[in-house]
C-alpha cells in the first residue's frame, strides 16, 4: 500500500509541462481514497473534468515512487466496439477510445508520442478482477484471475516504459 498525496502525484509525471501539472484537477474520489491499495489497483487513472479530452495515470515506480503520465483522447472513435489493450476485457460494460500520450524527454519535444486503445474510464483494474466467463467445468478462475491481473501490471508498465524511451 503507497500513500498518494496530492504533491506525489503532481511531481511524478514525466511528460507533462509545468502548466498542464499545475492546471491538472485530481478525481473527486481522491480525497475519499488516502491510500491506494495497490493491492486492487493497477495503476491509477481519471479523466480531467475540466479538460474534456485528458486523461492522467499514475503507476507504482520500480524504486517504490510513482511515475506519473498525461494521456490526450483522440477526436475520432473506432469505427467499431474496441477491445481495450490493457484489460482486455470482452465482456467490457465501457466504451474505450483512442489515448496518446506525449513521450518524456526530448522525443516527446520533438513531438513523439504513443497511443492505446483503453477504457473512456480507466475501469481496467476493477474489469480484470471480474470472473471471467466459464469456458468449461473444472476452469480454474482464480488462476485466470490473477493472470489477467498480472497481465494487465505488465502491458500499463509496458506503455510507460514506452513512453520513456527516447
């Protein structure tokens, strides 16, 4: 369990000006939430209620910090229903868009950015922690469970990661 101030969240994002950090509104729920339980939550996302169109994460650092990215929705939507890249949920009771984000560094200045599709909400910890449907009997739930949980730690990680790389 990591403690998430308001001071945290705000210094640790790698691909945000100074403005946009200090323009940014944190969800209602963070007041009510004082810790987050890593435990249930991947990663820690909303959407900005004054910017229609932004979105932030904020994920568990490798050294125990926090590494913080600003994400922009596309205007277009696909054409049909997407499958989130990070839950990968079929059975998905959102919609999910377009997100790109601004790499860190000198890239993201020379205008280089990476996109997923993911949940409008950012619901992805609490869809993979749903039972999947059962394929056939004697399916091990809690293993596909905890696999889908794992799975989706990975690909967020992996999206930050990509969006440190220069």
């Amino acid at each position: 369990m990591q403690s998430l101030t308001e001071t945290l969240i705000r210094s640790s994002f790698v691909n945000a000006s100074r403005k946009t950090v200090k323009d940014m509104t944190l969800p209602e729920s963070f007041e009510r939430m004082g810790e987050a339980d890593w435990a249930e939550l991947d990663y820690y996302g909303w959407r900005d209620p004054k910017f229609a169109n932004r979105g932030y994460i904020v994920i568990p650092a490798p050294d125990g910090g926090l590494i913080g990215a600003v994400l922009t929705q596309t205007e277009s939507s696909p054409r049909s229903r997407a499958m989130c890249n990070w839950c990968r949920d079929v059975r998905l009771p959102n919609d999910v868009v377009f997100w790109a984000a601004k790499r860190a560094g000198s890239a993201g200045r020379r205008g280089a950015s990476v996109g997923t599709l993911a949940c409008l909400d950012f619901e992805c910890s609490r869809n993979v922690r749903k039972d999947p449907p059962l394929p056939y009997d004697g399916y091990d739930l809690a293993a596909a469970r905890e696999r889908r949980i794992g799975e989706l730690a990975s690909r967020v990680s992996g999206f930050v990661t990509d969006l440190l790389s220069d």
